[in-house]
C-alpha cells in the first residue's frame, strides 16, 4: 500500500508524461479524455482499509469497496486458469444491464489478515464514484409503472441466474440497485453464498414473492390488488410464464397511461478516409420532408433501423440497402397486423416474429451471395441494430393508451445507448470474438480485447442460412424521458458515444437543438476523432414527461397515423444499384409472383420488394407452413442459444 497522493495514469500509451491529478478530465499533456473507472470489491475485508491509502501501487480506495482504477490503460492481475467461482459472472455477460462483469483480481493485506478480492466493472457505481441507490430505499418514492418495471426485470432476471446457481442474488435487497429504470446486481451470490445455513437449497418463486411482499405495503392503490394477485400465484406455485403475463398486462397499462410522444432523425455519411458509404439507415433526411411537422409514412416515428455493410462498395452497400428496405416492408406490416389485434401480443411472441422477420432479410441476401457465387470473406453482409415502437393499443376501464414497448434486435457490433440527463446505458452486446470469449468462460473482457481479432464478428446478416443466425431480440418500456441512439462502429468506437453523450444529449432533452441538427453534430465529432469507417446513427427522442416544446424540423415528428407512401430509397452507387436490379432483370417472368397464402406476413410482402428467384425457397428455409396459418401461431423456433465457438471470419473495414 501507499500513502502517496494518488495520480490518474493517462490511457494514451504515447504520452510522454501521463500522470494527472485527479479530477482532471483531459491529460494535461496529451490532452487524452482521461477514464476515471471505478470498481467494486468483492470481499468485505476490504472495508478494514483506510480509504485514500493506495492498493498495489495502482488502486485507490474512495469508499467503503469502491476503489478507482489509477492505471486504467493497464491489464489487471488475471489468474491462469480462471477461477471457477468467477464463471457465473462470464456466462452472464449477455446480461450485463444488469450484472457486473469480472474486471481483475488483487491481493491486499489488512493488518494481519492478507486476502484476495475480486474486483467489478459495469458495476451499479455512478459516474462520480457513488453507489447507486438499493431498490428498498428507492422504492416507496417511485412511480407504479416504474416499480412494476423494477419486478418485471427481476422476473426476467430469475432464469438466467437460476441456470448459474446465483438466483439468491435476488433474495437480498441490498444487493439489488436501481439507475433510472434499471435493476443492477451488486454482485452475484452463488450457491447459498449469503445463506451458508442452507448450502445446496435452491431459490423458488415463492422465496421471490416474499422478498417483494416487504415492499407492497409502499405501492399505490391503483395496482395494489393486482400485485396481491401477483403475489398469490408466485405463492401457489404456478409456472413463471403465468406469473410475467399477469405482471406484463399491469406494467403496461401502468405505462399506457403516459403520453408518449416520438422524435425520430438520422444520418449516414461516408466518412474521410471511404470513398464509399457501405452503411445504410432509416430515416434519413430524405424520409422526413423538411419543414413537416408530420409524416404520412407509416413506420415514423416508430422504426428506426442502421445497418453497417461487409463486403465491399459492391457488396456491403447493396447488404445494408436490402436489409433496410426488407425489413421496412416486413414491419409495415406487420404494424397493420398488430392494429387489428384485440389483445395485446405477449412480449414473447413478438420477439420470435422479429426474429422470423430478421431471418427472411438474412436469407435474402444469403441467396444474392449464392447466386452471384461469392463465397467465404467474399460473401456481402450487414451488421443490424433495429429498434421498433410497438404501438400496441393498451385497453383499460376507463382509458387506452400506447404501450410504451419499444424492442431491440441487433446482430453484430452496431449498438443502441439508452441516454438520459443522468447516464448513457449500452443496451446491446456486440456479436465478436471478445464477447464470445468471455460468455464461454474462456477469458475476461479486458483479457479478450488484447487480442488481435477481438473486434472480428461472430455473426452478421447473410453470411449464412438463418438457422445459423441468432439475433437478440429485447424488449425496453419507454417510463422517462430520454434519447435512444442506434449506431454503426464508425461512431462507437474507441468510447466516442461514452465519452461525449452528456455534451450532446443535453441540448436535445433541452429541446434547444433540432433533432437532426444533433445527428449531423455527432457525425461530424466521429468525424473528427474517429473517422476510419462510414458513419450512421439514428436519434429518437422520447417524451413522456407533461410539458414538451416542439421544434419543427426534420426530426420531429408528433404522430404517425396517415396513409403510406412509397419509401425512399438512399442515393446508391451505379454499381450497386445494378446488383440490386441483377435478380429480377434475370427473371422478369417470375419477378411478380404470388406468394402462397400461407406464409408469414414478412414473405407476403417481399413480393413488393423483389421475387423470382428464391422466394419461394426462402419460405422453405425458414417456414412450416402448417404451423403459421395464424398470426398467433409461433413463428419459428430460435437456435440453441449457446454461443457459436469459431468467429465467421468477417473483415473489418
């Protein structure tokens, strides 16, 4: 230890002079954002350190278990092998909203008392160094929708750690911490670790119920009845899938009851060192006429879509352009389905028919691949984040409202940030060799970017058939006020979205900016600090908050209601838009043929876009007709959700 007063080390391994004071935000000498990165310390026996005493000449203890990484650029001590009791916290890592990832290892000595703790990044620590408040404190001062938010993720929660022998994580109220919306773990305790009187038990349902009894006393009237429903079926045993669609239907008409309101813009550019811009996204300033106050097309302000394209100017552009264009058409109707619904579709359902949806784009340009004879790193694809607004028509005694869902899918590393005034939350994982490293156990984060194909992805859109496609498919309830982004790497990288959201979220939450003034803003701070690769990036500013001042401009948009247009299409290259025409001028007899009644709504309306060859192989590839004649019918079974154990070998542009 030392006493010595502690210097934060600049990450740019460059710099001549990398120690700064702390609270500096640039590096005084290179002028280097600096990362202030707190951790938390797994063993008690760290509260016996006075704080401010430096641990291993590198960590620096600011309260009791959270300590300030000094040398942030640094790789901690990493044991070899992994230790076992660390593997539930690497095998959840596809749900790191809301649990902490393993971060390093150091050894400490307390008097006489020498140990070892684990230490934990994403953990539930603000960005000043505090934790974040428990779920019993925050509770009784909360809303209804956002308490049975807070359940309904514990719910969700429940399996995953039942499948890593952690569920207990949940039993302990001062272990669950909330950020805004979100629940976040303190830290996992696996196998009766917090209850060593009971070694081996498993956690039930019913221990669940119990735990969110404590709290019913603080709830508002108007959901206290339904919640004591709630609490008997958790109580008598029932199946979770009864239990989460009663408390689904609750949180929803909870939410309902908000006035939701949308502002959607976007934009993609080529970037300064491409010639060409393989990335595609929806909308665009083409989509929203300038000076509209409203549009007549369908989809806005509900969908918002960027794609970031593989293969060439060739290839990629026409990938990220076919998989917009599909997928609009998909969930244009799939909206007009959804209207005439008189109940709502439980979350489940609608995440299986994205998935069915994503997996039709997917094999449309998997036949494209095939027909022009690309293979291996030859084949075009496309990355994909895709968030839609599902306007479900909520029904209640006395009132209807929007549901507030709002489902993201994404396969590959284009992301979507949740940002408010407070933080910016990644709310998607990226499919790549890092990721893939760590859920297998195989190796920590930090350990697994070192290497040399750590960004190379495991999965994108038309390199293969999709039944060896898996997107993610999640779903978000729109209770405050924020900004939802969806981007292509060409922002993303290098932290840029982590280190300038709160300079450029604020005048939009302000409404001091137009919408798509802040998407050209971003773009051009890409631009300028990245600027290697094209760049995309969507904005929806969502509102549910009483008062909301609106700019007109070619972000706004205040209802979507009127009848479609045809859809835009983004200027494309001669080159590629000849590949685009390439199959149906090789087939013109077969380009407008009807589809079999049987097939999803998605299929039925790629006839619009393209037909001939393979539309009718494509139904077969991904559909059992027998099994689809109803909308509420399951669509198509997803994959093994185990991860894929070889990277498609995809090059990184």
């Amino acid at each position: 230890m030392s006493s010595s007063p502690p210097l934060i080390h600049c990450p740019n391994p460059s710099c001549s002079a990398p120690q700064n004071a702390l609270g500096t935000k640039d590096c005084e000498n290179c002028q280097t954002p600096l990362v202030y990165r707190y951790l938390w310390a797994t063993n008690s026996q760290v509260t016996k350190i006075p704080l401010g005493q430096i641990i291993s000449d590198r960590y620096y203890p600011i309260a009791p278990q959270i300590w300030l990484d000094l040398q942030p650029a640094q790789l901690p001590e990493i044991p070899e092998p992994l230790p076992e009791r660390i593997l539930p916290y690497l095998r959840l890592y596809p749900q790191r909203l809301h649990v902490p990832e393993v971060y390093g290892f150091c050894q400490f000595s307390s008097g006489e008392i020498v140990s070892e703790t684990v230490l934990l990044e994403n953990a539930p620590i603000n960005r000043r160094g505090s934790i974040l408040p428990g779920i019993r404190d925050a509770w009784a001062t909360t809303t209804a929708v956002r308490q049975l938010y807070w359940l309904w993720q514990m719910l969700e929660l429940w399996q995953p750690l039942m499948e890593q022998k952690a569920a207990g994580s949940l039993l302990v109220a001062e272990n669950i911490r909330v950020e805004g919306w979100r629940v976040r773990l303190q830290e996992l305790y696996v196998d009766g670790e917090k209850y060593p009187e009971m070694p081996g038990m498993k956690p039930r349902l019913s221990q669940l119920g119990v735990c969110w009894a404590t709290w019913f006393a603080e709830v508002s009237e108007a959901i206290a009845p339904r919640l004591s429903q709630v609490f008997q079926q958790m109580q008598s045993g029932e199946g979770i899938a009864a239990i989460a669609a009663t408390l689904n239907q609750l949180l929803l008409e909870q939410a309902s009851q908000q006035y939701l309101r949308l502002r959607v813009a976007g934009g993609t550019d080529t970037g300064i060192q491409h010639s060409q811009n393989e990335d595609s996204c929806y909308p665009t300033a083409a989509d929203i006429p300038m000076g509209m106050a409203q549009s007549n097309d369908p989809l806005l302000p509900y969908l918002s879509i960027v794609c970031d394209g593989i293969g060439g100017h060739e290839g990629g552009e026409v990938a990220s352009q076919l998989a917009v264009q599909s997928l609009k058409l998909q969930i244009q109707a799939l909206l007009q389905e959804i209207a005439q619904q008189e109940t709502i579709m439980p979350p489940e359902l609608v995440m299986e028919q994205l998935s069915a949806l994503i997996r039709v784009a997917n094999n449309l340009i998997a036949a494209r691949n095939d027909e022009q004879g690309r293979e291996s790193r030859q084949r075009m694809a496309t990355t994909l984040a895709m968030a839609l607004q599902l306007p479900q028509q909520v029904k209640t005694e006395t009132l209807g409202g929007n549901s507030h869902e709002i489902y993201l899918v994404n396969v590959g590393d284009s992301r979507a940030y949740w940002i408010t005034s407070e933080y910016c939350q990644q709310l998607t994982v990226d499919d790549d060799v890092t990721t893939r490293e760590v859920r297998t156990g195989r190796s920590l984060y930090r350990q697994a970017l070192q290497r040399p194909d750590a960004g190379a992805l495991t999965q994108a859109m038309g390199t293969r058939q999709s039944d060896l496609l898996r997107p993610t498919v999640q779903r978000i309830i729109l209770e405050e006020d924020g900004i939802l982004l969806l981007c292509s790497d060409g922002l993303c990288d290098s932290g840029l979205v982590e280190q300038s959201w709160l300079e450029y979220a604020e005048p939009i939450l302000q409404s001091r900016i137009p919408l798509d003034a802040a998407v050209q803003a971003w773009i051009a701070l890409a631009n300028q600090k990245n600027g290697r690769d094209n760049i995309s990036l969507v904005l929806t500013h969502c509102r549910v908050s009483a008062e909301y001042p609106v700019l007109v401009n070619l972000g706004t948009i205040i209802d979507g209601d009127l009848p479609a247009t045809e859809p835009v299409l983004s200027e494309m290259a001669e080159s590629s838009k000849a590949l685009l025409q390439s199959q149906a001028e090789s087939n013109p007899k077969t380009s407008r043929r009807p589809l079999r009644q049987g097939l999803i709504v998605g299929l039925r309306v790629l006839g619009i876009l393209v037909g001939g060859v393979g539309l009718g192989l494509l139904g077969l590839w991904l559909i059992n007709p027998q099994g689809l004649q109803q909308l509420g019918d399951r669509w198509l079974r997803n994959t093994p959700l185990e991860p894929l154990l070889q990277p498609v070998k995809l090059p990184k542009k």
